[in-house]
C-alpha cells in the first residue's frame, strides 16, 4: 500500500517531473505510486483500482492535458475523499475539483529545495502524520539531479468538457464485466462507491456474497478446472465433494483445514513419543496418489515400469523420491503454484482426517476397506484377499477429507529425512530437517505389505534412490 497515489497525465516531459517528485517524497519516507510505463486506460482495470483504493492520498497534478483527461479526472473521482492536488500549470481544475485548493508547483524545475515543491511534501506529511523533514543523508543522495526545463506557460482558460466518468455507463458496465467474478475487494468497493445504481448494487450484492462465504470458513483458491465448490471457494474438509486441478492432466486436490492432532502411537519405539502437532494454514492435497496418466503427461525422462498391471489410474510406482521431486518441479512450472511431497506431520495428519484411530475408519481392516497382504489380520479383523498387484486409486471409499488409499496400495514418499523416534520432532507441522540424510521417510503401506504397516502411525524408511513396485507418492500444494 502506498501512501501517495500520484495521478498525470502520462507524456514523456511529464514523467520527469513524477519520478523527481516521487523521488523527494520517497526521502521523507513517504511511499508512492505511479503509473509510469504504464497507459491509464490500459492498466487502470488491473491495477489503478486497487491502488486507489488502499492509497492513503491521492495527488492529480493538474496541468493544460490532465485538466481534459477522462482517466486523470475518474482517479481524481475515485479518490475525492483524500485528495492533495497540486498544479503544474495555471489552469483550472475540472468544475468537480475547483473547490479543492491545489498545491502551487507552477514554475518548478525539479530543484529539491524549491519553496514550492518543500511546501507541498510538508502539506503531504502533515496529512500523513510523518516528519516534516527528510534524513540528510536521503536529500544528499537528490542533490547531484540535473535540473528540469518548467512546464510553459498556457492560458488560464476553463478546460474543455469532460465526460463525467463516474457516470460513464459504458465505462462501468466494462467494469462491472471484468470483476463480475473477482474477489477484488478495492475493484468491487470502486464499484459499489461510484458506478451508477445498477452496477454498484451488483458490486455490493458480490460483496456480501464474498462476506458469506468468508463467514462460512470458506477460502478462495483460484485453479483451472473446480469441482463442487462455488466459484471456487472452498469449504476446508469438504473433499468428498469439492476438489481442483490446475492442469488439465495434474492431480485432483482437495482443502484440508488447519487443526491440532496427536502424532504417534505407543505401539513402536520410532512412534514414540506421542506428540501434539498444530497445522496452523489449510493446505491442498491430492485426492488420490499420482497416477501414471498423471507422470505420463509430464513427459518426464524417466519411464517407470507398470509392471504389466496397466497405467491410466494405477498409481505411479517404481519412481524415486528424486523423481517425485523432479514431478513437483514440473508442476509448479507449469502451474505457478508450489507443489510439493507433504512433511511427515502433514501426511499423518491428513490420513487421519480427524480420527484417532489405527485408521481413519476404525482399529480393524479389511480387504473391502484397503489393498494389502490379505492374508495377515490386525486389530481382530478376518483374513482377505491378497491382490499382488496394486489396483486404481480411486478402488476404495475417501476418508473425511476426501483422500483415498491413505492406507495400503502403495507407500508414499514424504519429504522428511528419517529420524529413529520423534523425540525433538517440530510441532508445527513443518519438514524435520536432520536426521539420517542418507534415507527418505514412507508412510501408507502398499499392497504388498501386512495390515499392521498401513496405520495411520507407521513409520518406515528407504534411500532417496529406490525405486520400488510398491512406492508411489501424493503431492500437496501451498495455498
């Protein structure tokens, strides 16, 4: 946010004078915005609006073209309420801005110490509350600038008509078109603050259909392709029902929210000691592990394997830890958003869903719930069937999240280094740095594995290197 918006007409000789004046106003430690290299009519849509917004003054330097500018008179509109104008030139503002005293910089040639130039900063501090004077060694850096050639003179003639943009229904309807769907809050206030009635009740309706969904614990993700979640805010926990894809052959992520869980169990020594973790933010994760049409698009220079079992839905296997971080990388570029292998701590907590189970579902298992060794039992459940073979990711029912096959199928890569136990281990959910960095943690279980490996709590590990017919990996993404 700046403290001064610095609205002129954009030409070449006035440039000079804005980056010399921002320049003085940036030694008194006042922050300024400028549109320069920039057409007005061309960046005010993306930009100007915002910035007009959250500016603490707005300043039109009057001159013989700003007074006629459709674009400089809309900005001094939008920003009425906290205007410090100034003049460059002896004309007189547009008939909405005459009442509003303007600073004299008629006849300024850029010197710093001019009189004309010292008396408006001092006007623009006192409104600002900051020090009337700048740090001597900030003035001693302006003072070798060249001097500037004064704006010429013109007649003091009224200016020409102006078309009253606030009233512009062409220019507001495009307004209205362009943020119709944005959750801009400074576009939509423009809008519902000074667009004609039927484009400032619709900014105002969005607005407080914005604020109900914010009440609602909804957060915005922006994403190519969305599912279940209205225009893309999205109920964290709600993945059974509401997920994204930001590329059209990425995978599936659903919103898992904030929270505090019990990390551990006291069934072996590397799960102990149970710990509190807080995930403090929602975060994305994959609603399934990475498939083989998911790699495949990629193009990657690795090749990995299906094992004559079939690609498509099958999750992704004989891939390395290297190589489901080459995939994130991949995905981030292509994106711009930042893919990653989840921590340790987020993993867990994302399989448990919210349960403190040895599963998200109970402390027994079956083969109708997850894809192992069928022939081993845990939890006085009864034997099943063994596969031999993984199955699609999406065999099973998700958890409460959204998330399926957290348990059995395939092991996930994790992005932690191993430790022996969790004694010293981070609370907040981040990756634990240290460790043995010759091995890479896996959590799930596969289905080549007995029930007791695919709980919520265990732990295992392998080199970074291994690629395995039963290790794949789940991404998340920062939001």
């Amino acid at each position: 946010m700046a403290d001064v918006f610095i609205s002129y007409r954009n030409t070449p000789e006035r440039r000079f004078f804005v980056r010399r004046l921002a320049a003085i106003l940036r030694a008194y430690n006042v922050s300024v915005w400028w549109d320069y290299g920039l057409e007005a009519g061309e960046s005010f849509r993306a930009q100007i609006t915002g910035e007009l917004a959250k500016a603490r003054i707005v300043s039109p330097l009057w001159c013989a073209q700003s007074v006629v500018s459709k674009w400089v008179a809309m900005e001094a509109e939008l920003g009425k309420d906290k205007l410090v104008p100034a003049r460059l030139q002896k004309v007189r503002p547009p008939q909405a801005f005459e009442a509003i005293q303007a600073a004299d910089l008629i006849g300024w040639d850029g010197a710093i110490g001019h009189p004309r130039v010292v008396a408006f900063v001092r006007k623009i501090c006192e409104r600002l509350g900051k020090p009337p004077h700048a740090p001597t060694d900030m003035i001693e850096e302006l003072t070798d600038l060249r001097a500037l050639t004064p704006l010429p003179e013109v007649e003091g003639a009224a200016p020409g008509p102006v078309s009253a943009p606030a009233h512009d229904f062409g220019f507001w309807k495009a307004e209205w078109e362009a943020y119709r769907a944005s959750d801009d809050p400074a576009a939509l206030r423009a809008i519902a603050e000074h667009a004609p009635p039927y484009f400032a009740d619709k900014a105002r309706a969005r607005m407080d259909e914005i604020k109900a969904r914010e009440a609602d614990g909804r957060i915005k993700v922006g994403a190519k392709i969305i599912h279940g979640a209205p225009d893309g805010w999205f109920k964290p926990g709600a993945g059974k029902s509401e997920w994204f894809k930001d590329h059209e052959h990425g995978p599936e992520m659903v919103v898992v929210p904030p929270g505090q869980f019990m990390m551990g169990s006291n069934d072996y020594d590397s799960e102990k000691p149970p710990h509190k973790v807080t995930i403090k933010a929602p975060l994305a994760v994959g609603r399934f592990a990475s498939t083989f049409d998911e790699w495949d698009a990629a193009g990657l220079a690795h090749k990995p394997s299906d094992q004559g079992w079939g690609r498509g839905k099958q999750p992704v296997i004989n891939v390395s830890w290297e190589d489901a971080k080459a995939y994130a990388k991949w995905l981030s570029q292509k994106t711009g958003e930042t893919y990653r292998l989840l921590s340790e701590a987020e993993w867990e907590y994302v399989a448990r869903a919210g349960t403190t189970t040895a599963f998200w579902w109970g402390d027994s298992i079956s083969t109708q719930e997850a894809n192992y060794d069928g022939n081993h039992t845990f939890g006085g459940g009864q034997k099943g069937e063994y596969r031999q073979r993984t199955v699609p990711v999406d065999s099973f029912a998700p958890n409460p999240w959204g998330l399926h096959q957290v348990h059995g199928n395939v092991w996930e890569w994790i992005e932690d280094n191993w430790h022996a136990d969790y004694k010293g281990a981070p609370q907040g959910g981040s990756v634990w740095q240290g460790g043995d960095v010759s091995l890479r943690v896996l959590r799930g279980g596969s289905w080549l594995n007995n029930p007791d490996y695919c709980r919520s709590a265990y732990r295992n590990w392998v080199p970074p290197v291994n690629r395995s017919i039963n290790v794949g990996f789940r991404l998340a993404r920062t939001l």
